[in-house]
C-alpha cells in the first residue's frame, strides 16, 4: 500500500462532507470524546479558510 500525508477533497460531494460533519457532531455528542469535536473543527476551520467564509455560511452552502 502507498502511504500519503495529503488527502484531496475535491472529488467529495457536499452531502457527504455534510454527512461527514453531522457524524462527527453526533459522534460527540453521544460518547463526550473530543477527538470527533476536535476533527469536525479542523476540518470546518480549514474548509472556512479556503473559501473564505464563516461557518454558518459553509454550514448553509452545503445544506442548500
């Protein structure tokens, strides 16, 4: 297997980086570990920066 230090999320459809997001949220809130709320905050602080908007905004664009 090759190994790799970057993914690409070009090719992820916005329902399923929402779908990511929501599972992340709901992970956390259902076993209290921060691991999932830290990764779906990275995750929406780096998607935020590269689009620059806030995180209501990309919330709504990947909602809509």
């Amino acid at each position: 297997m090759e190994t790799f230090n970057e993914l690409s999320i070009e090719n992820i459809s916005k329902r399923d980086l929402l779908l990511i997001l929501k599972s992340l949220e709901f992970t956390y809130e259902n076993t209290k570990l921060d691991e999932f709320s830290s990764l779906r905050k990275n995750i929406l602080e780096e998607l935020c920066f590269l689009t620059n908007s806030t995180q209501d905004e990309f919330l709504q664009f990947l909602e809509k």
